[in-house]
C-alpha cells in the first residue's frame, strides 16, 4: 500500500537510475561558457589539488514556502557539490536555514539536460499566427537573437498599433513587461491564488492584510495547551525550520489537533487527533461548532463562551452587540440557532455536509472553550474553494468566542507558508533596486478561473482590483506575453486555455525550460537563472533572514537575462533603454543590499543592515554612500545570510493583537468599527456585488451552497442520489516540486511519483490497486495518474497533488502528466475565487496502455530541427 506521506508505489531509488541521473548531470555540463575540460573535471578529477575550489551562495529561490541557505562547490567554473546552511551551529534560539531535496537537487535543474538553449520558433509560425492550431505540437526551429527578437518587436508594434493596448494579455514579470507598459499596458489575470477568500479585502473585518502575520511567534508555540493546525500542513509546505518550532511545543505537552480531508504529514509528525472534514465544508462544519459552543455555554456551570471578549472586542455577535447602523436586522447568533431559516446549524445538520461524525464537532466545540490555552491557526487551503468567502470571518468568530485572540499560548491566525509558525513583523527586510517604476497605466483584469473563458467569448467582467463591482465589457486579445511565471499552467481552465492560445495571434515567451507557456507560444526566448545573474541578487524568508546569493555559472548556452531581452526590444520598439534600466545588474545589487533594512533594539524601528565603507563602493565601483550597519559586506556575501539572532524572552516576541485586546478603545483595528466584526456590511456588499455568483452572503458567516463542491457530486442532494462527478477533489501543495519547478528534474521524479491519491474504501469499490493507472475525468477535461491508495483520506474525496505540467496525448485528448488545472475548470462564485480544493470528478480503472512511471518518462527536451 502507498503511503500519503510521498505517493512512493514500488519505486526506489536504485544505484543504476542514480548513476543514470547523474550522468544527464555531468553531460549537460559540457556547455559553452564552462571550461572545455568540463566533463573529465567533473568525472573523474574533483578534488585535483591544483583546481580552484569556491563555495558560493546560489540562489534557492523558489516560491515553496521555505528560504534555505543553498551552497554550490565550483570547480574550475563547473558546480560539482552542493550543500546548505553551515555558517553556525544549529540551535532552535538560532538554527540553521537548511534546504530540503528541491534545494539540493537544483544543479540538476539549472543544469537540466532540458535547459532551453536557442532562441526558437515554431515551424509554422508567421507574422500573424500561421497555422495558430498548431501550438503545442508543432515542431521548433533554432533562430538567432536578431531574428527572435526582430518578429517579436515587429509584433508588438503591429498589435498595439491596429488593437491598441487592451488587446494585449501578460501576467508576472518585471523587465520585458515594462516595455509594454511603457507601450501603454495590457489586460492580466487577477488571481486569488495562495491565500483565496482572504483577498476578499479582510482588513474590513480586522484581520491584516490577507490573513498574513495574524498569529503569534514561535517561542510562543509551546504556552498553548493545544495547537489547531487547520487546513495547513507545514511538514510538506513550509521548508526549513517551522516543524521544528511545533516539534518543540509538542515536546513540552502541546497536544495537537489537524482538521482536514487527510491525515497529513503534519498530523503524523506532532501525532495530532485528526477531525475529518471534507475540502470546501468548513463554513458547515464550524458552523456546527459555533452551534454546540451557545447552546452547552452556561457562564456560571459550564462557561465555553468568552462573553467578556466578545463585548469588548467585537461587534455583530448577538442582538445586543450589533453595530451602528447595519443594514440587515440579523446576528450571527440567531443565524446559527435557525432564526431565519428555520435551519439550527446543528452538528447533524453539519455532518451531512462536511461529513465530521457529531461528537468529534463536540468534542472540537469542547476543546476550544474559554479558559483553555488554545492557538487557532489556519493555512489558506480552506480559503480556495468556491463559496469559501465565509471562511475567514468565521474562523475568525470561532477564536473570538472562545477568546482565543491576543494572549500567550493563544492566537486564531494564520500559519503556512514562510511564516508558518512565525508570526510578526520582519527583523530584516530587503532593500530595493532603485529602477524606476513603471506602473501599467491599465487597471484591468480578467478573474484567473474565467481568465480564457473570456478570451474565447470576448466578454469579461471588470471589477477591477478591489472595487468589486459588475461591469461587463467587450474583450478582444490578440497578443499573449509569459515572461515570468507559470501562469497558464496555474491558472484554472487549462484545456479552455490551450483554446485561447490556439486563438489569438502571438504567442511568445521568455522561458528557462519548455515550461507549457513556452510550449504553446510562437517565439520562445530563452533565460538565464538566477544561478547565471550576474551581479547577483537578495532573497527574504521568514520573518528572521535575508540571503544574498552571487552568480554561480556563466549564463548557459544562448540564454540571456529577462533584462538583456528587456533592453534589445526597447531598441527596437524606438524606447531608450535607460529609461528602463539607467545602471547595470551590480549596481542594482548593490542598491539593494545598500536600503535593506534591519529592526532596531526598540524592536520599531529599523536601520540600515549592511556596513558599506567607501573602499567598498571604489572595489565595487559604484555610486553609493558609506553606512553603518549591523555586518559588513564582505561578511554578508561570504556567509551569504544574515540571520538576526533570536533568544526567548527578547523584545522582538509577537502576540499579535496584543495591544488591541488589552484596550481596544485605543487601538482599533481596521474595520469600520474599530473591532472584530462578526457582522460586515461591507464584506457582504463587496461579495455579493463583483457579480460572479448567487447574492446569498450575508454580513455574518452564513453557509451557501458552493456552485461546485460536496452537494454538486450529487443530482439529488436531499435524496441522496449521486451525479455524473460523484466525488470531491483538491490539489495538496507537493515535495516534489515548488508548484511547477523541478517536475522536470529526475532525483526528484525518482524520489516522489505524481499519484492520485485515492481512499482504501473508493479503491476497493472500483477494483484499484495500488499502482495502477486511473482514468480522472470530469467535464473540463481528462486526466491519468497511477493510483497511490491510502488509508489517511476521506473517503469520496481524491487528492491530486497541485503543478505537474500538463502533457497532452493528441490522439486522446488526454491528459498523461496530471495536471491539476486541467480538472479545476472554470466554475466561479463571490469573488471569482480559485477554487483549487472543490471541484468535481469521477475515476476508473484505464483499460488502455497503462503509464510508464514518471522518472522513466523523457524529459521534455526540445528537438530543435
Ligand atoms: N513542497 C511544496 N511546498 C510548498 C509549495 C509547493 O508547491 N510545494 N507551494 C507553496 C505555496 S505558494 C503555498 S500557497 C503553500 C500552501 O500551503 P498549504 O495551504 O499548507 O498547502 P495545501 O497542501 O494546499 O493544504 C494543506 C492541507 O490542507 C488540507 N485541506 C485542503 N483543502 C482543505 C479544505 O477545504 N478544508 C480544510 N480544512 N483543509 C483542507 C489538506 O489536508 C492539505 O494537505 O505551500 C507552499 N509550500
Ligand atoms: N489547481 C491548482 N492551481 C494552483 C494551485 C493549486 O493548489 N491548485 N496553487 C496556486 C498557488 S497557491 C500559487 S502561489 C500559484 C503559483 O503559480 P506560479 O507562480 O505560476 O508557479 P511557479 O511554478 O512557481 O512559476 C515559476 C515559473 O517561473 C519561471 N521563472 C523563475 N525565475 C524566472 C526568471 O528569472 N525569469 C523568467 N522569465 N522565468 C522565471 C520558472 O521557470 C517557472 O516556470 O499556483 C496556483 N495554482
Ligand atoms: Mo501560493
């Protein structure tokens, strides 16, 4: 039997694959700009004692929820080692920020057989498009610079010229982009991505900005008696030291509690009690919470509610705390006892929905009371399902009943992602580039889920970013710029998207592998990594460190910087390219660490962090001013990290809403009230009016039926009776990868398969065993997978873990990568939220030719005629 933990079905690591693997690695290091001797250094002569022998701070800089210290060993100009964070000895005060097997395969990244090395077109491409239905599958040809970048000026200017600057789409990038803005800007996506209905503005119910930093720090963890992991799982998505951090609270007699569809890697690791709830019910099953905590609350004989908190800090809770002026006479409390509808949200009603037997929502109602130590602390997986826009206002109810807000040992916030058990403000903050801005003088989006819907009906609806309301308008793209990103292969409605890309007229994409943006574009140019920069570059973490990584190899093959690319097209869309970039790359650089900033000893303010004298400034020669800081620059780039020492007890600790909870008089927060809002005008107003879905939030936590999501599996959901999509899927964040970064890099595919996870009970039901290959269908699109089949899942619910590239079989249509976004379709409601966690599907048993395991698969590597 799998296991949930890495998907492994019978596949070890063996000698002969690992040899094979680094084979593919020392080859691909023959390239041009590294010594010609290249291959018999790196075979057989490593540790020659005339070799010049550097340690040097590469760059780990992916989007993974950690930040570690990644060391690459370069011999001769050619990395034979890599290794991480041993600038001090580890300690959990200050422990080392060390890297996980992604970090430590990304030699076999940079220096991937599958690194994009020409400048290329498609073969049917022609100013215009050619035959546009051939994107994706036609074959590619080598091109020179001159010429890549001569059709992709002549193109821009051709389309902004006839179409104007609305027929242009590009999402994430920051140096070919700017040309377009310069041009007079495009339409982008808008995407609710990682923290989901936490974007719905949430500073309107007193929470920060997105959720983030709403939790206490980590020497905090241990003063709870119990620590609520809610839909976060931080032993899979929070590299470095964050399980550490709960390790130690568990140690000191933390007991632990994980809520979710699975028992996760987390809940194995701190031996947590697991309560089952299944993706997108949350809102019912902390209804159901909120119902057993009024209903068994008795201030004098059983007190669970924290009555004194709720008076003092929030508004909207009952009858007698509603706020001035509030449009709706209704309260949460009378909402959830069935007042208005007749509906007690009782744990049996609950239990219907999110499937939590009734006494394990008892038993969680009972272990949050007033009085216990509790810390509630939620990742944002609850928050990216359709209908989910209730979520973090009522998670945030719950905490304020129990009065779990702002003391020692017990927080209701956010915890995932860098800062996942580390809540607070930065220590060391990163400076700035000093490059002029160029903002997009275009203030259009298009919501990600119905993103190529509206390319292909050419109709959108433009709420803006954080105006919210309807407002349909023509749309009519012709041109599609990728530079930074994924963003097609991550953005909902893949098998719609391939449409619209088959659609338009240009496609082109600056890439560093044949990443699926790359793959269905016109013209491909690629780019360097951060490993090839010159200059070098700064990259923050959680809230303790700043690393600072230098170039590594010389740019590979043909490729060149987003900038140097950036800098050609200006030439030739007649833009001066200092106006863009008036300094070069170590200039930048060393704007950057110049303004990064460190906090002070009165734990406000912050100073400058680097101590740059004028000598440096000459050595570097650059313009700058000598400063004061708290390391020098030599230090700073030999170690490569500066890491602010952390001990208990100091003055940098975090409570957060500390000072409001002592006195909220005097320290409102930011809603319109002041308070915590359990009822919100503005939070209903703005939900209900962008226009996507049916009006029925209220200001309070109400519970909606998701426009996809548990009832959707069935055609009758009274009845019982189940539909064509009888089960509930959601995309785990996943080890082998940083979304869709290193899917291609063989360590990895060796060490984690790409599964669809599927429950003991379901398997046996359809006659799968583990391994074999599964058909995933629904009416988005199709997908294969080898089955993982476990015990620690819901059952009726299937994980398919979130970024494998997508990899079309043309002759069936089907989807033989296993790409989320070709099942997570276009289905939107409130806030057009991703819902990455509740959409709808059926499987089987394939009966055709069943997969090839992925470490076998070839790279996708371009055979350029
Ligand atoms: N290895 C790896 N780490 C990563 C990333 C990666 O791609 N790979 N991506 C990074 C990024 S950008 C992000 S945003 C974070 C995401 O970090 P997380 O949000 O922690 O990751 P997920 O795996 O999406 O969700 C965590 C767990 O929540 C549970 N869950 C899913 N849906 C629901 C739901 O509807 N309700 C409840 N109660 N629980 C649910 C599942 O058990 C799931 O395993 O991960 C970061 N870390
Ligand atoms: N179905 C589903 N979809 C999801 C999610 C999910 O759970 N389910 N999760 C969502 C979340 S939380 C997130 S944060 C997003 C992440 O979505 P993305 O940010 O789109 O994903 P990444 O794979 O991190 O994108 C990194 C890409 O940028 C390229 N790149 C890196 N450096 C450079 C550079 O210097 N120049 C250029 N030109 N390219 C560079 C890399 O090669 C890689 O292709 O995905 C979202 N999509
Ligand atoms: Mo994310």
């Amino acid at each position: 039997m799998g296991n949930f933990i890495n998907g492994i079905i019978d596949k070890k690591i063996n000698r002969r694959n690992f040899l094979k693997a680094s084979a593919v690695g020392a080859a691909s290091l023959a390239l041009p700009g590294c010594s010609s001797n290249t291959l018999t250094k790196a075979g057989a002569d490593a540790s020659s004692a005339n070799s010049e022998e550097k340690w040097i701070t590469a760059a780990c800089w992916h989007n993974c929820g950690g930040r570690c210290l990644n060391k690459a060993l370069v011999v001769d100009g050619v990395v034979l080692r890599q290794k991480t964070d041993d600038t001090h000895p580890d300690s959990l005060q200050y422990p080392q920020q060390r890297g996980c097997l992604r970090g430590r395969s990304q030699r076999q990244q940079v220096f991937g057989a599958d690194r994009l090395k020409y400048p290329m077109k498609r073969k049917h491409w022609e100013p215009g498009g050619g035959d546009k239905s051939l994107r994706g599958k036609d074959e590619w040809v080598r091109i020179s610079w001159e010429e890549a970048l001569d059709a992709v000026a002549g193109e821009i200017t051709r389309i902004y010229d006839k179409f104007g600057p609305t027929s242009v789409l590009a999402r994430k990038g920051n140096a070919t982009l700017k040309l377009l803005r310069k041009k007079g800007g495009y339409i982008t996506i808008w995407d609710s991505n990682s923290e989901g209905t936490y974007n719905l503005d949430v500073k309107k119910l007193g929470i920060p900005d997105q959720g983030y930093d709403s939790a206490n720090d980590r020497f905090d963890l241990k003063n709870a008696e119990t620590i609520v992991l809610y839909g976060s799982n931080p032993a899979m998505t929070s590299a470095g030291s964050p399980s550490w951090y709960f390790m130690e609270a568990k140690k000191a007699g933390t007991e632990f509690i994980c809520v979710g569809p699975a028992y996760t890697n987390s809940a194995a690791v701190f031996d947590a009690k697991w309560i089952h709830v299944r993706p997108g019910t949350d809102t019912a099953f902390l209804l159901a919470v909120a119902y057993t905590m009024i209903t068994e609350d008795d201030p004098i004989k059983n007190p669970i509610i924290d009555w004194d908190f709720l008076n003092r800090c929030t508004v909207g809770f009952d009858a007698e705390h509603m706020p001035a002026g509030a449009k709706l006479n209704e309260n949460f409390k009378d909402y959830v006892l069935g007042k208005y509808d007749n509906q007690p949200k009782t744990p049996e009603w609950a239990t219907e929905i999110c499937g939590t037997p009734v006494e394990d929502i008892q038993w969680y109602a009972r272990k949050i009371r007033k009085g216990r130590k509790v810390s509630l602390l939620h990742g944002f997986a609850p928050a990216r399902n359709r209908n989910a826009e209730n979520f973090p206002q009522l998670f945030l109810t719950i905490g304020a009943m129990g009065g779990h807000i702002g003391k020692p040992g017990e927080a209701t916030g956010q915890s995932a992602h860098t800062n996942a058990a580390n809540s607070g403000p930065s220590l060391v903050k990163p400076g700035s580039d000093g490059l002029p801005s160029i903002p997009n003088p275009i203030n259009e989006y298009l919501m990600a889920p119905v993103a190529w819907k509206s390319v292909l009906e050419g109709k959108y609806n433009s709420v803006g970013q954080w105006e919210f309301s309807k407002n349909i308008k023509d749309l009519d793209i012709h041109m599609i710029y990728w530079e930074d990103g994924a963003r097609f292969q991550t953005t909902p409605d893949l098998m719609g998207g391939i449409e619209a890309h088959r659609k338009v007229d240009f496609v082109v994409a600056n890439a560093q592998f044949l990443k699926t943006e790359a793959k269905y574009a016109d013209i491909v140019l690629p780019v360097t990594t951060p490993w090839e920069n010159a200059g070098g570059g700064l990259l923050d973490g959680n809230r303790e460190i700043l690393i600072a990584y230098s170039q590594v190899t010389e740019p590979l093959y043909e490729a060149k910087s987003d900038i140097w690319i950036g800098k050609e097209l200006a030439k030739r869309l007649g833009f001066d390219p200092k106006d863009f970039w008036p300094f070069d790359e170590k200039q930048m650089f060393f704007n950057q660490i110049a303004s990064s900033k460190v906090m002070l000893e009165d734990a406000k303010s912050y100073g400058p962090l680097v101590t740059i004298t004028d000598a440096d400034i000459k050595e570097w020669g650059v313009k700058g001013k000598p400063q004061q800081g708290k390391i020098v620059l030599k230090e700073f780039l030999d170690k490569g990290i500066y890491q602010f020492k952390r001990t208990e007890g100091d003055q940098y600790g975090f409570i957060c809403y500390k000072d409001f909870v002592k006195d909220p008089e005097n320290n409102k927060l930011s809603s319109a009230s002041g308070k915590f809002e359990i009822y919100c005008d503005a939070k209903a107003d703005l939900v209900n009016n962008m226009g996507f879905g049916p009006a029925e939030f209220k200001p309070y936590a109400n519970y909606t039926v998701p426009v996809e999501g548990y009832e959707t599996t069935f055609d009758n959901f009274k009845s019982k009776t189940k539909g064509e999509y009888p089960y509930l899927i959601y995309n785990p964040h996943y080890f082998r990868r940083s979304h869709t970064v290193f899917d291609n890099v063989p360590w990895l595919r060796e060490a984690w398969t790409q599964p669809i996870f599927i429950s003991a009970s379901d398997a046996a039901e359809k006659g799968i065993k583990d391994g074999d290959t599964v058909l995933i269908w629904n009416k988005h699109g199709k997908v294969l997978r080898n089955a993982s089949v476990v015990e620690t899942l819901v059952p009726g619910v299937l994980a398919l873990p979130h970024g494998a590239w997508i990899d079309i079989d043309e002759a069936t249509g089907i989807d033989v990568g296993g790409a989320d976004n070709v099942l997570c379709g276009p289905t939107v409601s409130g806030i057009a939220v991703s819902g990455y966690n509740n959409y709808n599907c059926n499987f089987k048993k394939y009966e055709g030719k069943p997969l090839i395991p992925d470490c076998n698969k070839p790279q996708r590597i371009v055979d350029l005629k």
